[in-house]
C-alpha cells in the first residue's frame, strides 16, 4: 500500500471554522503519519490559509462570489457537483473528512459517501432542528466515523447508530506548546509592552453584523481610560473594515491562537472556534452570539457563563456591552475568568482525531 490519502471537504459560510477545524485535524494528522497526501476540497475565500498551513487545496467559488459575480445558479450548482465529483475521483482518498454538512453543501456528496472510501464526520454541536432533521439523520448511516468536537457525544443529540461516535473534545489548530507568551506575541504584531489591549473580532469577515458590533465596542473602549482596542479584521473581509478612532487593526491575521496571548481581555462573536480558542489561551472575555441558521451561539455562551469561564453580552446593545466590558476590566473578575476558562477547555481535540482516521486504514 501507498502513502494514504485524504481529502478534506471544507465547505464555510460567513467564517472560516470549518476550515479551520479540518485544517487542525490535518496538522495533526501529518505529524503522526508524515508520509500521508493531504488535499482540501473548499469554497471559503479564504483558502490561501489552508496553503499557508502546508497543505493543497483544490477551490470553489463560495455562494457569495456567485450571487456577486453573476453566475446563474443551475451553472453553479452543476460546476460544484462536477468538480466536486471529479476531484475525489482523480484524488482516490482512502479516508473523505467533511464537516458539519453530512451531505455536502448541494448534497452533491450523497453519492460520493458510497464510493470505496472512508468516510468521516466532524460533528458540531447544531440547532436541534438542523441536528434532528431526517435528511442529516440519515446521511450519518454512510458515515464509518463520526467525530464529535466536543467533551460528550451527547452534545449532539441523537444519532442512528451511536456506537460510530468518538468525542474528541475541542479541535484547535495548535497545541498548548506552541501558544507564545504575551510579551512575545505583542512585539510580534508590533503592539506596546505596556498597558491594557483588548481584542475585538466578530468573525472571519462574511458577516455584515460585524460592522455594527464593532462600532460599539470602540465606543465602550474609548471610555475606558489605559485601554487600547486591537481589532482582528478576519481573512474574509472583502472591504477595510470601518473606520474606528485609536484602535489598532489586524489585518488578514491568521490564525488567532498565534497571537491571542497578547490581549488583556477580548470581545468577540460567539462561533465555536472563536470561543474555544479564547478559553483555550486562558483569555477573559465577554462573548456576543450572533444568530445562526445551524449553530446556536447563544446556547454556548450561557454554557461558558454557566461554568464561570466568561460573560456575555444579550443582546448587543450599548448599555449591556459598557455594563459587561467595565466588570470585565476589573483585574480580580479577569484572573477569576481566566483560569475557569483553562480549566473549561483543557485540552486539544486535533490529535485524538487524527488517530481516528488513521484507524479506518486497511
């Protein structure tokens, strides 16, 4: 047998946490078998990220870029189900890893999951009318794996055939090891040594929200005297972010974990990867949820208060952020937040997941 092969079918909607999950599983998967072919399969814009982390990828234009571009829908759907099919053809996996839509995002994969390969599922804790629907209920059944990023299978509902499922715990795209200290991450992005940095960041840039997020957390920072506002202007972004008074901008950084250690305390949207890896790095902060069509951010944000590991803003008015960033400048409330954060997401979910694919090989 040769080198084994996966491809990664990484299909994103306004961020790039499905990316950004599969891209970690494949680091990890690399270090364990560094012999195995890796190829990304994506829609996200920003699929220079996947390059930047060692691995190729093979791009589809994202539903935005069509309706903006002027591409007639049934041309579109038929390229993505053609080039979709072609490229796992051609590329053979031994092992196809998709995440969080089970059947593709036009259900083009429902018959690729009966091709020869191994399939696997990254399953994300979903609304549980998305999660229970029939359709993802069944597809699960051509799934040989399913794995759940999370500390319980059971964060996911019910499943078909429950013996399939292996809770991994949080995927991160780095090891605690490889997170740097805070006066090295600041000199990195060029930042002051000194005084108090607060992060802001709603997203990967698809999300019109953001705008409006973002203009009250810089009015709410400029209250707060010694406090600078760093916003994290995500790869998506296709416009200069707005313009914000005595904030420093973070364009196009990648990935946040590289360089979250450098903040005092953050403000940010509520999506999985954003808010595990801020409690990851121990950073205190108050969370936004946004609304979503699959994922219920403002489910995860009661979890995290409820564990003491980080506040919340609901919803986003001017009052309620000024009340929830003031408590979370205090330096007692910070130290308290930051070390039930580290205790709530205590490990790396990565590895355990890529052992679980290299399991499926003959």
């Amino acid at each position: 047998m040769g080198a084994p092969r996966f491809v990664f079918y990484a299909v994103n909607g306004l961020g790039l946490g499905h990316v950004t999950r599969l891209v970690s599983i494949a680091r990890a998967l690399r270090r364990l078998s560094p012999e195995c072919e890796v190829l990304f399969l994506t829609s996200s814009e920003a699929d220079h990220v996947i390059y930047r982390e060692g691995f190729a990828a093979v791009k589809l234009p994202s539903k935005t870029i069509r309706e903006r571009c002027g591409l007639r829908k049934g041309h579109y759907l038929k390229l993505v189900q053609t080039v979709t099919w072609n490229t796992i053809s051609a590329f053979d996996p031994d092992v196809l890893v998709v995440d969080t839509y089970p059947t593709g995002s036009f259900e083009e994969l429902i018959p690729v999951l009966r091709w020869r390969q191994k399939n696997v599922f990254v399953f994300r804790e979903q609304r549980a009318e998305v999660a229970g629907s029939e359709l993802l209920q069944a597809s699960l059944r051509l799934y040989d794996r399913i794995l759940i990023p999370h500390e319980d299978v059971s964060q996911v509902g019910p499943l078909p055939e429950p013996a399939k499922a292996l809770a991994v715990g949080p995927i991160l795209i780095r090891e605690r090891h490889e997170l740097t200290d805070q006066a090295r991450a600041r000199q990195a992005l060029g930042l002051p040594r000194d005084g108090t940095l607060l992060y802001a960041s709603f997203g990967g840039g698809g999300d019109p929200e953001a705008t409006r997020a973002l203009t009250l957390t810089a009015q709410v920072a400029r209250e707060l005297p010694g406090v600078r506002l760093v916003v994290g202007a995500g790869p998506l972004w296709r416009e200069q972010p707005p313009a914000l008074e005595g904030a420093v901008v973070l364009q196009g950084r990648y990935p946040a974990l590289d360089f979250l250690p450098a903040f005092d305390a953050a403000v940010t949207a509520a999506g999985y990867n954003a808010v595990h890896e801020l409690l990851y790095a121990g950073i205190p902060s108050v969370f936004v949820p946004f609304e979503r069509m699959v994922d219920d951010q403002e489910k995860r944000v009661h979890e995290v208060v409820d564990a003491g590991a980080g506040l919340a803003c609901l919803p986003l008015t001017r009052e309620g952020l000024t009340r929830a960033v003031r408590e979370l400048m205090k330096p007692e409330v910070r130290q308290r937040l930051g070390a039930r954060a580290r205790e709530k997401v205590a490990r790396n979910g990565a590895e355990p997941a890529a052992r679980a694919l290299l399991e499926l090989l003959p």
